[in-house]
C-alpha cells in the first residue's frame, strides 16, 4: 500500500460506493481526506464509517458557481479523486433530449469544472471513474458509452496539458454499490451470482478494489494518461 501520510486528498462522490471505498483507503494510508457530496446527511454517514478524522464539504458538482466557490477557498490538494455520474440508459431513440443532455451533465461536465477548478500540487495527481462502455458498449447504453469515453480522452488530453500534475482514470466493472439498491434482495442476488459466475475472477467487485486502483495511481509517480481497467475480466470476454 503506498503511504500518504501528510497528504490532502478531496474525493468528490465519496458519501457511498466507489467514492466511500476510495476514501477508506486513502484515510488508512495516512491522508488527510476530505470527502464532498452534495448530501450533509450522506456525507456525515461516510464520514462515521469511515471511523477517523475526516473533513466533508458540501459541493453540488453540477454547479459552476459552486465549484469555482469550494476550490477558490480549498487550498492545494495532493490529491483529487472524482467518482460521481450516472443516468442515461435507453435506447437513443426513446431518449428524450432532456435526457441525454442530463446523463452528459451527470458526469463529464462535474469532471471538467473539477479539472479546471482544482488547485492540485505539483507532483499530485487528478484521477477520473469512468466505465467499461466507454470501451465495450452495450446494448440500450449508447449514451453512457459517449459519456464515459469522453470522460477517458478528457484523462489523456489533461494528462498533456497539466504535466506534470499526473492525470488517470479507472474503469470498474460490476461493483456492489448502492447503485444496485433498485432490485430486490432476490433479484440482486440473483444478478450478483450471474455476474460471478462469468467473470474470470469469480467475484463481484467491491468499492475497495476500485479504491486501491486508485490509490496505485495517486502514488504512482510515472503513471499518467492511463485509463485502468478493474472490472474481474469482464473486458477478456
């Protein structure tokens, strides 16, 4: 585990699921860590889990006046983690514009106010969670595969711009996250145990997997411009 004793480290979207597992490393590898979401509640339940000392910031990550607002009075981060996005499934023809518009505004426009707003130091690092469409679409999923592979070209061209602050990207597969919530108990198992079955690692993916990933990657000093895979497999198939 690499160590990041003295470090401030800012997850955004770390109130619940990759972020939450994201911050649960940094903070046992001796961060300081802040985590931001737009739920006090949520964020102060994170925070308790967590179980250490750690600063939550509300921030709407879809508002630029906020964002601008929280990183002029941040101060400079070694660290900035973004997890948050989601909405858009459908076919492209039973998508409303509305929606399409939303799904992009969900997460490539909060990952670009972040980049652009983030005073990150030098040496530090600016790591995105994208997602396995961007690279292997699927059905009904057309939009969320231009979402996330814009998310990873925004990873490569930043990580030329903003050299030599490092700039990556991980791409989870199937995690257990709240995102699941929306079947029932049976049916999630079900999906769970379909998914672990397939995969060639033969498990379902925890947010702490994605947190370590990321973790690699903060503490990597000749990582850059790399969209990492963590996803049990699920791309060899």
């Amino acid at each position: 585990m690499y160590s990041f004793d003295g470090m401030r480290v800012l997850v955004v979207g770390g109130s619940s699921g990759i972020g939450l597992g994201t911050a649960k490393v940094a903070f046992e590898a001796g961060a300081d860590v802040t985590i931001a979401g737009r739920s006090e509640e949520r964020l102060a339940g994170a925070a308790k889990a967590i179980g250490g000392n750690v600063t939550t910031a509300v921030l709407d990550a879809t508002d630029d006046a906020a964002v601008t607002d929280y990183f002029a009075g941040s101060g400079a981060w070694n660290h900035v983690a973004v997890t948050i996005g989601k909405g858009g499934r459908g076919l492209i023809q039973d998508l409303d514009m509305a929606t399409a518009y939303a799904a992009m505004d969900a997460k490539f426009w909060p990952y670009f106010r972040i980049a652009r707003a983030a005073e990150i130091v030098t040496g530090g690092s600016l790591t995105f969670v994208t997602g396995g469409l961007g690279q292997r679409p699927a059905p009904a999923a057309s939009v969320l595969s231009a979402v996330n592979a814009a998310v990873e070209g925004l990873t490569r061209g930043l990580a030329i711009d903003f050299s030599p602050t490092r700039v990556n990207a991980v791409s989870p597969g199937a995690i257990d996250t709240p995102l699941w919530d929306q079947l029932s108990s049976d049916a999630r198992k079900a999906h769970y145990e379909r998914i672990e079955a397939t995969l060639p690692a033969k498990r379902m993916g925890q947010p702490e997997d994605v947190g370590q990933a990321i973790s690699m990657l903060m503490g990597n000093p000749f990582t850059t411009g790399v969209v990492l895979q963590v996803d049990g497999g699920s791309m060899l198939l």
